[in-house]
C-alpha cells in the first residue's frame, strides 16, 4: 500500500480555487529535429509509450475513510491519454504575449483529483522571435506527486539525448504501484495510526526540535543564523490571493552567470538570487513601492542526499534569505548575498533534513483543510506580519540538448505554485548553456509580471559589468593588486 508521506498530503490540504497546488513548466520544441513533420497525434502517441509504466503518471488518489489519516496512491485502470495531453493553437500572430496569457489562463485551472495529478497541453503556431512553427508544450503537475528535483527527474522518461533514440528513462524499473487495500484495511490501518503511531512520533520530534530552537537563538545572538520569518515588508504581493495568474519569461546567459560566479568566489545560486533582488528592486522603486528593508524569499532546498525517508515525492527543506533590495549597488548586494547564504546554509545543515517531513505527518486532512480556508476567507494574509514576500527556486537542469518525440527543447520554463501572502513564485532552470527564469504571480497582486520578468537580463549584465570594472580597478591599482 503506497501511503502519500505527511509532506506530499500537505500539498493537497493547502489547495484551494485560489491556491493551486500544482508545479507547471513551459517546454518550447522545435519540430524541424524530428525525422517525420510533426503531429499532435504522434507526439500523444509517444507521450503515451513512455508513461504508460510510470506510477507517477498512472497512479490516482484514494481517500481513507472520514479522512483519517493521508490519502494512499493506487494504479488508475482506467488511464487513458486523452484525458491528459490535450491541443490547442494561438491566435495570430502566436508569439510570446499570446503564449504567455493562454499559458497564465491553464495555470489558473484546477486538476481533477478523480484521476492522475497531471495534464499537459500541446500549444502549436508558436514563434519565439527567432523561429515559428514552434510547439510549447504546457505541462501541470500537482505538487503532492512532485518537488523540483523529482519533477527534473520525470522529465527523463519524455526525453532522448537524440532525435531518434528512445526516452532515457525506457527500459528501467519504475517500481511497482503497491496493492489496493480494502476499505475496512483502509480505515482500520486508519484508526491505528491516529490513536498510537502519530502521538509517539510527536513525542520523540519534542527534544530535537527544542535543540534546533535553543540553536537557532545562539546562532541570532552570534549574527550567524538565517533571516528570520515574520520579518518581510510588505508589498502589493503580500496579501490574498485569487485564482488568477500572470506567467511571464526570460532568458539568461549562464555562460555570463559562471564569469560572475568565477570572478568573486561565489556559487550559480547566489548569482541568481542576486539578480533576482536586482530586478525586484528596480521593478518596486518605479512603482514607488519599495520598502526600505530588504525583501524575504523561501528558498526550497532538497534534502534528497541527506534524508532517511524511502517514501515520499517531496524531499524538501526550505530556507529563508533576503535578496538585498535595499542595496542600488550589484556587486554590494552579491558580497551580502554570498555571505547571508553561507550562514544560511550553515544554519539549515544543523536542522534534521527529516524534520519538515516529520512534522508534516501531523497534519490532520480535515482540519488542515478548514483552517486553510477559513486563513483565505478571513484574509489573514493581511492582518499578521508578512512571513516571506515570495518562493524563489534554482533547479539544475540538463546540460546538453534534449528532444520529446524527436523535437529538440529550445527552452524550459519552470513555474511553481502561488500561495495566499506570497503572490509571487520566481523559478530558474539552467538547460544546455542557457538559464530559463519562470515567473508567475496572482494577476490581481502583480498585473504587469511581464515588467519584473524582463528586468532579469539587464540586472546581470549590470552585475558582470561591475565585477569588470572592480577587476579593471585593481589592475590599475599596482599596490592592491601586490595586496591581493
């Protein structure tokens, strides 16, 4: 019986209408690869032989009885293709306005729940400005079924290093779908869980959790801890949310991203983060909106490596750091940057990789459902001080080209969910030598996304520009050049 883990049940609890809880991404495929002119139907075709086997995208939700403990995952019988690859075409002239607002407007669409948490949209008549004919494929995940890493991993069983080869993922063991437990099974393992397993399991998390409090204060009193929740600005996007959403993308060197990285000691991450504090800045200080403090991101980090749980989809931490929007200058705010994210590292090291996951088991189904929506129906996103201004994710990608069905990926947009006081979720892919930033917002919080979007490319050329510039002063400096 494959039991969804307290984390991945969580994703399910917290949705709502406005709160989707899926993960989406824009493939942009080039069909002049493919060894025969493209159809939908063959790529349907394709998309169906290399899932088909796949539990994660043929298995559906049970619900145990009462809603007792977390729903189990079993084998849809039914599964048909149809009901999850889907064709669409833009209107004329099909470019990146267009496939941006249809894309925000199948963002905004729930899944259906009675059958496997995934959809994908197959958008042709796409010309990206430098080629038409394209095909963006749409795709939508529910997030209790994926985290970044694991929604990375799936991505191989739809692709081939060549046009002509198979899915790297055909021919490996996917695992089995686990057996079909009874009802009666269902709600006595249930009962038993409820009543003994989940009040041990919360006596023994106490003494580790009260250690990470006590070190988590000694860290605040040395200056070495990470940002601390609860301490964000407000913004326009720090507030309820509606079902509507805005996607906007851009496109990064990641050639310029490791030249920046190289020159000042620092990591891809940290490059990124500081681009990304770049353009909120300027985005808010044309809007007369920016707070004197600096904003406060969640940074999911995979604990992947490090956890002792087999199960599960979601192996995921997160850690808090401020992007340095009160800082004009680039290079001031990569130095801050890079120094907050170590200690943040540090202090995220010393917390059980397990502890989110541990915690999550609590997580009652009906209870946590209601509470969620009495927090969006009394706006209380609104009232209590904000706990983070948005999620900002890096996700390594492939290093090389990929192809679906033949047709080469000219891009992958990856796109992560919204929440009710954090309207805002900025996702980065690195894929074969470029780095691809998703963005997606409540359309009500932040109408024009498509302006912070594109505010990413002129922020790092800034950043690089002012790390040439440091190095031309030194070299021009003899004494701090022998200093150095």
């Amino acid at each position: 019986m494959d039991r969804l883990s307290g984390l991945d049940a969580s994703f399910l609890y917290l949705e709502t209408p406005a709160q989707l809880m899926h993960v989406c991404a824009v493939m942009v495929l080039d069909p002049s690869t493919m060894s025969e002119p493209y159809s939908f139907a063959r790529l349907r075709d394709d998309i169906d032989d290399a899932v088909r086997d796949v539990p994660e995208f043929t298995r559906k939700l049970r619900r145990v009885p009462l809603g007792l403990d977390h729903p189990v995952w079993v084998r849809d019988k039914g599964f048909d293709i149809e009901h999850h690859v889907h064709r669409l075409a833009l209107p004329t002239p099909g470019g990146y306005a267009e496939l941006a607002e249809l894309t925000a407007h199948l963002a905004g669409q729930p899944l259906d729940r009675s059958r496997p948490l995934w959809e994908m949209w197959a958008i042709e008549g796409y010309d990206d400005g430098e080629r038409d004919g394209l095909v963006a494929l749409f795709t939508k995940m529910h997030h209790a079924t994926v985290d970044g890493v694991s929604g990375a991993n799936l991505v191989s069983h739809l692709c081939s290093l060549e046009p002509g080869a198979p899915p790297m993922g055909a021919g490996q063991d996917h695992g089995g779908f686990g057996r079909e437990p009874s009802r009666p099974e269902l709600l006595g393992r249930a009962v038993v869980s409820t009543a003994t397993r989940r009040p041990l399991t919360g006596v023994k998390l106490l003494a580790p959790t009260g250690k990470g409090i006590t070190r988590t204060i000694d860290r605040a009193r040395r200056g070495t801890a990470m940002a601390a929740p609860l301490t964000a600005p407000r913004t326009s996007f720090n507030g309820t949310i509606t079902g509507h959403r805005a996607i906007a993308l851009a496109d990064l060197s990641l050639e310029e991203v490791r030249r920046v990285k190289n020159a000042t000691g620092t990591t891809v991450n940290d490059v990124v983060l500081t681009v990304a504090g770049g353009a909120l800045r300027s985005y808010l200080e044309d809007r007369d909106e920016l707070p004197d403090s600096s904003l406060l991101a969640t940074v999911p980090v995979s604990v992947r490596e490090e956890s002792r749980r087999s199960g599960g989809a979601n192996k995921v931490s997160a850690l808090f750091t401020r992007l340095g929007t009160d800082l004009e200058d680039p290079l001031e705010r990569l130095e801050e940057m890079s120094r907050s994210n170590r200690n943040a590292k540090d202090h995220h090291q010393a917390i059980s990789a397990d502890s989110l996951q541990d915690w999550a088991e609590f997580a009652a189904p009906r209870t946590f459902g209601l509470a969620v929506r009495a927090y969006a129906g009394l706006r209380l996103a609104e009232k209590h001080p904000v706990v983070h201004n948005l999620v900002i994710s890096n996700v390594p990608g492939p290093p090389v080209p990929l192809y679906v069905s033949g047709a080469q990926i000219r891009a992958l947009y990856p796109l992560g969910p919204v929440f009710h006081g954090a309207g805002l979720n900025i996702t980065v892919m690195s894929n074969n030598g470029r780095v691809h930033v998703g963005v997606i917002a409540c359309r009500e919080s932040l109408p024009d996304v498509d302006g912070l979007a594109q505010r990413f490319p002129a922020e790092l050329s800034a950043l690089a520009a002012a790390v040439t510039g440091r190095s031309l002063a030194v070299v021009a400096d003899p004494e701090r050049a022998d200093a150095d």
